[in-house]
C-alpha cells in the first residue's frame, strides 16, 4: 500500500520533472509526453532570501557545446518584479558557471525574450565564446541570482541598502556534449 501511495504522489505532483529526468519507472503516464521535452531541461535549486509565498522557478531549457561556443538557454516564471525589458539586467544578474575543465572563456553575448503577457515566462540565452580544445563534455555548475544587481553590491566603505531585496539563488549542475 505504501508503494502505490509513493507512485501515486509522484506521479500527480511530479510527473512532468520525473518524466524529463528519465525516471519513467515510477509513472506510466509519461510515455506519452517524453517526447516533447528537451533531454537537458531540469528545475534548479533555490536558495530564497526575500519573504514570498511563491518563488519564482528557474529552469533550463536547452544547452549545446561546440568547441567555441557555449549556448544555454533559461527560462523564468513567476518572477513578477521585472515591467519591461530595461529591467532585465538589473534584476536577473550574469550567471557564475565554473566547470570541473581548464575551459578559457573569451566573450559573453544575453538576449532576452520579454514575455507578451504579465507574469509570463521570462526567457533568457546566455552564449559564450570558448576554447574547449579537444573536451568531448563540459560538467557546468551554473548559479544564477534573481534580484537587484550591479554596483549596489559592489564592495566600498558603505553598503547602501537596496530598494528590492535580494530574491534568491539558483543552482544547478548539467553536461554539455561539445560537437
């Protein structure tokens, strides 16, 4: 009985992200909707500092490697703070990745697709210039912080206090097979 309650629970809240991550042995319904869903989409882990009900959701929708490109694609839901696109760069601040490789990073480009709806989702493509050499992967640990950004928390003498507070932090871990 404890068995079928645990599927049950799984399957009704978690389906979609059990599905996405392959572990199909727990719901049969997810047969049917694999197919739609790109194989490095995952949720990341929040760390939540502002008071809220609802954090927003972090998630990663695509990824892809060459030897001298890094592209990965984000996307935002419930983070209500941002009205228009200008507001971007201040709230959802340049991701910090490192990787388990000697990977020298040249350049960054961000373009964002501000959403045609209030509260939509918010997606972002993050694309770096790299020199992968001859990796055949890359191991990414990717934190990415929602809330004000830029000199507001740089270090000085004073530490002027924000007008938004900090949201949260964002952590997830991915591999990127370099074509």
């Amino acid at each position: 009985m404890k068995n079928k309650i645990s599927k049950s629970l799984l399957c009704s809240k978690n389906w979609l992200r059990l599905c996405a991550l392959g572990l199909m042995l727990f719901c049969s319904s997810c047969e049917s909707n694999t197919a739609d869903l790109p194989a490095a989409q995952q949720v990341a882990q929040a760390t939540v500092f502002a008071s809220t009900d609802q954090p927003p959701v972090v998630e990663l929708v695509s990824s892809n490697a060459t030897s001298e490109l890094l592209t990965f694609t984000i996307r935002i839901t419930g983070f209500e703070l941002i009205e228009n696109a200008m507001d971007i760069p201040n709230m959802v601040c340049d991701p910090y990745f490192t990787t388990g490789e000697d990977l020298h990073i040249t350049n960054s480009y961000r373009e964002s697709e501000f959403p045609s709806t209030p509260g939509g989702p918010l997606t972002i493509t993050y694309q770096y210039g790299i020199d992968a050499g001859t990796l055949e992967e890359l191991n990414i640990h990717l934190n990415i912080t929602l809330g004000p950004c830029g000199p507001r928390y740089e270090v000085r003498n004073f530490t002027p206090a924000p007008s938004i507070p900090l949201i949260a932090n964002y952590s997830m871990v991915f591999t990127v097979p370099v074509e």
